[in-house]
C-alpha cells in the first residue's frame, strides 16, 4: 500500500515558534502561564501541564496574577487582554503569529471608518481576538447565507477580512457575493500563505488517493477544514487524533466495532480496494503524531496489525457477529475474522417465504454458527438457524426427560398427522395423538396453538414426537377429580 503524506502537514510557523517558546520556558525557573490553550492540541497542552504550564482562559484568571510570565498564543487576543496585562504589570511574551498580528493591524486602522466584517468562526479564539480590535462596529459572518443577507448598517462602509485558517475557497466564494451587493466595501485577504499551500496540497493529495486521512485535534479549526476539504474530493475520508486513536480503531475488542475507518482498511487485505492513502495534519498536530500515524499505515506494519488483529474462527464454532448488510435472502455478517460471512435464508430460518430486511438491520448483533471458512469466493459460511436449533433442541430435550407440557403453532398439516415448529425444529404429533377423540378433518388445527409433551426426542435421528392426547387426558382427570 503506497502512503503520501503531505509536505506541508503539522504545525504551521506561527504555531511552531509559540510552542517552541512554550517548552523553552518551562526551563526558566518562573511560573509560566499561557492565555488560552497554546495550540488546539490536547496532546501537546497536557503535556505542557505536567511540565508545569497553566492555562488561563478569561481576564479574570488575569487578575489573580502576582508573579510569572504569560505566553499570548499565536492565535492573538483582543486588545483589552494586553492593556490589562500592561496595566497590571504583568510580564508577557506576546507570540501571536505574524498573520494575525497584520489582521489586528488592519482592523484597527480601518475600523476608525468603516465597519468591520470578519470572515470566520465567530467562536473561534483567533476571530475573538480579531472583533477585540475594532474601534466600532463588528460582525463574524461564516456562512453563504449569513453573507447574501448582509446589508450595511446606514449604508456604512466596510472593510471585509478574514480568519487566517478559513476555507481558501470559500472565502473566494464570499468575495464574488460581497462585490456584487454594490456597497461600499474594501476586502483584504488575510488567509495566511501557509493556510492556503496547506489547503491545496491536501486537494491535491486527495483527488489521487482511495483514502485520506487527516490528522489533528477535533478543537482545531484548520484541521476540520482540511477534513472538509478532503472530503469533497475522496468520500473515504478519515479523521484521527493521535497514532493510538488510529490503532484503536483498527483493532477488533478496542470498543470501535463497526467503525468504518476501520472497515475501510481492513477491507484492503481482501480486496485490495485501498491502495493508495493520504496523510495530512492540521497546523496544531506535532510532527511525532504524523510520523506515528505514517508508520502504522506502512504496508508491512498495517498488515501485521491486521493479522494479529484477526479473530481464529474454526469450523463448528458459534460466534457473536454484526450484521453489515442485509437483502431479503442474504445477511453479511462481520465476526472480526479476515473476511466477512454470509447466512442465507436457508440458513437463518426455514420459512422460505420469509423476507430477511423484516427480520435484521445493519448494526444488529447476531450469534451464528461457522458451516465453512472459506465458500469458494473467500466468504465465511454461517447459520443462524443451527445456533437457534441447539438452543431449543436442549429445551426439548428437558421437557421430555421432565414431562414439560410445551405449547407451539401448528405449522403444516400433512399426511398422518400435525407439524408444530418449536422455533427452527419440527416437531411432528401423529394424527392418533392430536386429540382424546377422533379427529376427521386435522385442517381445522392449522395455524393453531397446541399443547403437547415430547414422545420421543432423538436428535441424531432428527425424530421429535409430541403428544398432545396425554395432555388433554390430564386435564380432563384434574377436572373431574375436583
């Protein structure tokens, strides 16, 4: 299996020097805080916090500060958090990316005139900090719809720029609509170069792959984005944290069943479906989580994992399964062995006429029993039918070593008496002990529920003998002993 990871995946410049600086001053003997979590990566801010780093979300956490240094991440902040940090006295390093920091440049400047409309996730901290720049008015627009509705406020001028991480072509998108509205309007693109390469490597990588992988933290903004883009262009795309989150949605037991990132791969040892893979990584992701990731995925140590992951199923074995896919006589059925199983109607029940899509769905467990390993075509054969008649074979067999009276519909009337199904067996009640009396017309049973003990129970024979006469005697005794 060939793997191409992108040139341009993990941390951009401005992450990369923030973290560097970070680590670096974990070494300085001071109290270190970071204004925000430095990076949206989980990994690395925990493994900050045990190096002693705290992170300090609002201006109040500000407040409390008597000593140490705070570390601005590269994502900025408003401009309230510096003045309050420059009043109050408190030492900082101020490691907002140089892109950012034009951003904040520009809004200042421009928002002496004009109203500010920033492009991005409103929610975002990078975009919070941008809209605490502006000397007035300011709006976060993310959507097509949010922007085809704008209209200025008293026909003010505008001036539109944009998150350093958005949607490169989304953004030209908005671009076209906001300078057809006719408005005053002065657009400044201020997506980072680095954004935009890393975006369009990914396309690309994506175009020419069965299945992409993009790596990075589910918080981080730039990584969702590259999913997002990714996934336009190849529908198998798969979005992982860490190495281990991949590993765990590889291996069968690991709580992931049914995963289809998992699915997707183990289905290349079979058929081959998967040969090419892509990898790519958010701005936020370290470069050991990508080489981790990149080494799982080399053919050699995926398909080891794969095969060390299989289940040994043999012959005979009676096995829990999820069913993947199901026609009206056919049930695919994974039972986390090399290759998936197949129970046909034969061999789930023996009513022909029955449709399977009334009976189970996708997702449904299902306990079945493995006929053969291999059909001819690299298929598992099972039967669910044969589980469900062990099952109640043994209950037959109790209720005739103790007499058990049973109770089961009639299913055929044949010649010479009745056919009650107890679930999947066939229990055959001879015309003499259907009734205490004599019965000339053994139709009117049919579809009727009938009470009877087993006469003879011989599996190995498949002879199963009921009697329904004795117990209707004995009811007849109980009634007239009273």
């Amino acid at each position: 299996m060939k793997v191409i990871t992108a040139k341009t995946a993990g941390f951009c410049f401005g992450v990369h020097k923030a973290v560097d600086k970070a680590y670096e001053m974990t070494e300085s003997g001071k109290k270190i805080y970071t204004y925000g979590a430095i990076i949206h990566n989980s990994e690395v801010v925990n493994e900050l916090e045990k190096k002693g780093v705290t992170v300090l979300e609002e201006p109040n956490d500000l407040e409390k500060i008597t000593d140490g240094i705070v570390i601005i991440r590269a994502h900025g902040v408003a401009k309230e958090i510096i003045d309050l940090l420059n009043d109050k006295g408190i030492e900082y390093i101020d490691m907002t990316c140089p892109f950012v920091t034009r951003i904040h440049d520009i809004v200042w400047e421009q928002s002496k005139e004009r109203d500010i409309v920033i492009i991005g996730n409103p929610k975002h901290p990078e975009v919070e900090g941008i809209v605490g720049w502006s000397r007035g008015r300011a709006s976060v627009m993310n959507t097509k719809e949010e922007v085809e509705n704008f209209v200025p406020e008293d026909s003010h001028p505008v001036c539109v720029v944009s998150q350093t991480t958005f949607n490169f072509n989304k953004f030209k998108e908005f671009v076209e609509i906001f300078t057809k509205k006719g408005y005053d309007i002065s657009i400044v693109n201020t997506i980072c170069n680095a954004t935009i390469q890393h975006q369009e490597e990914a396309k690309r990588i994506a175009q020419e792959v069965d299945l992409m992988i993009v790596i990075g933290d589910p918080k981080s903004s730039n990584s969702r984005k590259l999913f997002e883009i990714c996934s336009e262009r190849c529908k198998k795309t798969y979005f992982v944290q860490t190495a281990e989150d991949l590993r765990k949605r590889l291996l069968p037991g690991s709580g992931c069943e049914g995963d289809s990132l998992g699915d997707e791969l183990h289905s290349f040892i079979d058929t081959g479906s998967v040969r090419t893979v892509g990898i790519t990584a958010g701005a936020s992701t370290p470069n050991y989580i990508i080489e981790e990731v990149q080494k799982i995925m080399s053919e050699q140590t995926f398909e080891q994992m794969l095969e060390e992951s299989f289940k040994n199923i043999h012959t005979g074995d009676v096995v829990e399964g999820t069913v993947i896919s199901v026609t009206a006589n056919e049930i695919a059925v994974n039972v986390g062995y090399k290759s998936d199983g197949i129970v046909s109607k034969n061999e789930y029940s023996n009513d022909n006429s029955l449709d399977l899509t009334t009976v189970v769905k996708p997702g449904d467990p299902i306990t079945v029993k493995v006929i053969k390993l291999n059909d001819g075509d690299g298929q598992v054969v099972l039967s669910h039918k044969r589980v469900v008649a062990e099952k109640v074979s043994k209950i037959l067999e109790d209720a005739f070593n103790e007499k058990t009276v049973l109770k089961a519909k009639v299913t055929e009337v044949v010649k010479g008496g009745l056919v009650a199904t107890v679930d999947e067996i066939p229990v055959f009640i001879p015309a003499s002990l259907v009734s205490d009396t004599f019965t000339k017309n053994l139709g009117v049973y049919a579809d009727q529920e009938i009470e009877f003990v087993m006469s003879e129970f011989n599996p190995k024979k498949r002879r199963y003998i009921g009697d329904a006469r004795v117990v209707l005697e004995e009811k007849k005794k109980a009634i007239n002993s009273l």
